[in-house]
C-alpha cells in the first residue's frame, strides 16, 4: 500500500485555513449589530441627560445673574430681556443693557440643545419687579425631553416637556412645574 505524503495533508490544512467563511463573517456582523442595537438607544438616552444637566445649570447662573443685576442695577430691577444679563464676548464693559453677567453662549439663548429666555416682568415705573428663566429643548425627543424654569423665588422647576415647546415667560406657567432642587 501507498504512503501518503504528509506534505499533501498539510497543504489541504493551509488552504482551508487562509480566510473565515461566508458563515463566519455574517454571524460576526450580527453580532456587531445587536451590540449597536443595545448601545445607541443608552448612548442617545445619556446624551439627553447631559443636556437636561447643562439646562439646568445654565438655568441656575441665569437666575443667579438676574439677583446680581437686581444689586447692581436697583433702578432697573430684574433685567428685562436675557441680552441684558450677557455681553460681547472678550472685554466686556458692564452697563444695564449689557451687565457681563453670563456667558455670551447662553446669553445667545441657545446652548447643548436648549433654548432660554429671561423675562423681567411686572414693571413698576422703569423697574421689573419680578423675572422668569424658561429652557425648553430645541429638538424635543433628541436634545431633550423635560421643559425648566425658575422665577424670584429662585427654585429651579422642571416637568416633561412636549414637541414645539418654547421657554416659559410668565409666573404662573413656571409655578406649575414641580420643584427639582
């Protein structure tokens, strides 16, 4: 009987070994992709959180700004429009129309998916005598889902928001949210 050659063996190995199969490369593609399913639907959700953060946070210096405009500008009161409280980027010179008080990214009233507005209200001569701070997400469902405000009493509020909401500028509105620090 005939030996077999041991180099015939082994080239029949390296032949099949050279690349995966069809099979093999479609169940690793699989994979990937219930992995992608898993991950984006998270990802997505804690990009949203991030900006609700960062709302409420630019939320918190607005109102801030607004009792510090108050101390520095008594004859006007609470400042009047969100501009007000902002100012040039650079050197800023502070006046009642541009008090240096906030970022001029949030003074622009858009930031990480949010839009804002201050509204001074309840005019007494040339004062504003009360204000409203409003975010509500620019894209409802994609940078956002929860609508905040915040009034002279300075408790931040918040409730879900909806598609085609816009900031809320007036007290009673933002005294229906509920408290959120």
């Amino acid at each position: 009987m005939g030996r077999r050659n041991p180099s015939v063996r082994h080239n029949r190995c390296a032949e099949r070994a050279k690349g995966f199969s069809l099979i093999e490369l479609l169940i690793v593609v699989a994979i990937i992709l219930v992995i992608a399913a898993i991950a984006v639907p998270s990802m997505l959700r804690a990009h949203i959180s991030a900006n609700e953060a960062s709302a409420v946070s630019s939320v918190r210096t607005i109102t801030r700004a607004e009792v510090t405009y108050f101390s520095v500008y008594p004859s006007d009161g609470y400042a009047a429009t969100l501009a007000d409280l902002g100012g040039p980027d650079g050197t800023c010179q502070p006046t009642d129309t541009q008090a240096c008080l906030i970022d001029s990214s949030v003074a622009s009233g858009k930031k990480s998916g949010y839009q804002f507005q201050a509204t001074g209200l309840l005019p007494s001569g040339s004062m504003n005598t009360a204000f409203v701070v409003g975010a509500s997400p620019l894209n409802y469902n994609q940078s956002g889902v929860r609508d905040f405000c915040s009034t002279t009493d300075l408790v931040i509020r918040g409730q879900q928001g909806s598609s085609g909401d816009s900031p809320v500028t007036t007290v009673s509105p933002c005294d229906a949210f509920a408290p959120i620090d």
